[in-house]
C-alpha cells in the first residue's frame, strides 16, 4: 500500500467515525426532544401501574416524611321533585394524607379530612342554620372524617366498607382513570364513584335524620395537572387543581326525615405540599375545634366511615317533634 492509498483510506474512516458520531449526536437529541405523553415516558397511564403512581402523586408524596394537604370549597343545593335547584350554604374542606408503600408494591393512604359548612354571602362557618324547608333553625354538625383511609393500588378499587354495610366482591379490573390532554399540557384525569348500601340511619331510629332504609351515594372527581409534571420521575409529589361533586341523602343534621329529595356538593379542589394555603378561618376552625385533624394519620386504620355513618357514632337521635293540636 503506498502512501497516497493509506491517507486516503484514514480521511475514509475518520469521516466515517465523524458521520457515526452525528447521527448518534442527533439519535441522542431527537430523543431528549421526544415529546411527553399519557404513555411516556415515566408513566403510562393506560395501564393499572401507571394510574396507581399518578393517583399516589396527586393525592399524596411518594417522599413518607412529608404530608400532603388537599381543599375544597363549593355550594351546597337542594334537590327537589317539581321546582328549581336550591342553594342552601357553602362548604370548605380540608384534609392531610401520607403516603405508605407496602412489601406488595401496592400503597396505602393514611388520611382524614374535614368538611365545614359557610354562609353563602358571608363565607363564616355556621353553628347553626335556619331550614327553609322546615321553619326550623338547626344544629350544624362539622364532617370530621377520622380516618378515611385508602389502599391506592393498580386495581379498580373495591368500594369502602362502612364497617360491613357494603359487602363488594368484584373481579379487579386494571385502575385506570379516564385522561385526556387539555390546553397548555394539561393533563386531565376522572373518577366516578356511584354506591347504593343499607343506610345506618336507619328511620326507626333516627326518624328525623333518615333519608331512608338506602343510601344512594355517587361522586365524581376531576383533577387537573401538567402532564409534564407527571412525567417527571424526580417529582415525588404533583400538586394538582380539580372539581368534585357529590349526590347524597338530606344531610341528618338538616332533620329533613324521609321528604323528597336529596342533597349535591359542586366546588373546586386543590392539592398541595404547604399547609399555609389552605384558608385561615378553616385552619383556625380546625384548630380550636378538630384539632387532631391538623396532621395526617400514622397509623393505619381497617375501618373508615363516611359522614353519614360517623353521625350515628357521634350523634344522638333529634327528639320527634310532637304536632300541635
């Protein structure tokens, strides 16, 4: 081989090394620049796994040493057969959760939340309350859920318990939330809860109280959160905006008996690692008058209860109003 021949031969393959090196360069950049998805690239979020760390990080702090704050504020209406829906009063809720992964992978939310009812023009707690329905002013009775625990694992959830009033056995579908991208990446995830169980107020004993011998309970969730967010695997928690409503029987403490009827929650949620944004009043509320709900729970607990079952812990039946002759 001459000389002419070998530098040819060099420039060859350092020309190939360097058109190597490009292509890898721009292999490595095109996939820095692949774009974020609901399958990719830390989650994917059309199977069971990837909706079970999205709801954990929405919902709580994969980081166990934190605490993670959630609200909610809306209206409180009547519905009614034959007129329009009312407004009755506002609502605010506040709760605190923790997260606690399990040998099986799976994860179980220790939480507990309150829920606080507020007149509609002043936005104050109330004490008490006057019933358009009934003539009749009324005790009010803060929702002081404790606790109201969560296995949040890559199943559909079986529904809770009310120590023994459901007794669901279902085959377990994958947990898969139903997404969708809205504007400016955002991602948007939905939750539908619809139960129909054996009331514990029950009208024999608790005629004032009692809807009826059922419960018919449904609630719906939304939550709003950048997707970028959820799929940046060095975020351990993804604060989050979002809506709930629920439909539920006549709250007991309104003492609407068995009338036609039932009660909806509408409001906007949030979700957030600081306990300074949720409202003063609320947190002074809390304080003075819940205050083991400040913090979340530490331990786990096998029975939560919704508000409706905790009244019939807490509560006594309303002596029955006795007709005027």
């Amino acid at each position: 081989m001459d000389e002419t021949s070998g530098m040819n031969r060099r420039n060859l393959l350092l020309s190939a090394g360097a058109g190597a090196g490009v292509i890898a360069g721009a292999g490595l950049a095109e996939a820095k620049a692949a774009p974020i998805s609901l399958t990719g690239p830390y989650l994917d979020l059309s199977t069971g796994e990837g909706n079970m760390l999205a709801k954990v990080r929405l919902d709580g702090n994969l980081d166990e040493s934190k605490e993670k704050f959630g609200s909610a504020t809306g209206i409180v209406a009547a519905v009614r057969p034959g007129e329009a829906v009312r407004d009755l009063f506002g609502y605010e809720v506040f709760s605190a959760g923790r997260i606690r992964k399990q040998p099986n992978g799976t994860y179980r939310f220790l939480h507990r939340e309150t829920i606080y009812y507020t007149d509609l023009k002043s936005g104050e707690i109330l004490f008490e309350y006057a019933n358009p329905y009934t003539g009749e002013t009324v005790k009010v009775v803060d929702v002081a859920n404790d606790p109201w625990d969560e296995v949040i694992e890559p199943y559909q959830p079986l529904a809770p318990s009310y120590g023994g009033l459901i007794k669901e056995t279902v085959s377990r579908k994958p947990f898969l939330m139903n997404w969708s991208v809205g504007q400016n990446g955002m991602a948007i995830g939905q939750l539908h809860v619809n139960l129909y169980y054996p009331a514990r107020l029950q009208p024999d004993k608790w005629p004032r109280e009692s809807s009826g011998k059922m419960n018919q309970v449904s609630e719906s969730y939304v939550y709003f959160a950048p997707l970028a967010d959820l799929q940046n695997p060095k975020l351990t928690s993804v604060e989050n905006n979002g809506t709930w409503s629920r439909v539920t029987p006549w709250l007991p403490w309104m003492l609407m008996g068995q009338a036609p009827g039932h009660i909806l929650y509408n409001g906007i949620t949030a979700n957030f690692d600081d306990i300074n944004r949720v409202k003063r009043n609320v947190l002074d509320h809390t304080a003075k008058y819940h205050p083991q709900m400040m913090h979340a729970p530490t331990e786990w607990s096998d029975v939560s209860l919704s508000s409706l079952e905790d009244y019939a812990r807490t509560q006594k039946p309303a002596p029955v109003k006795t007709p005027q002759p």
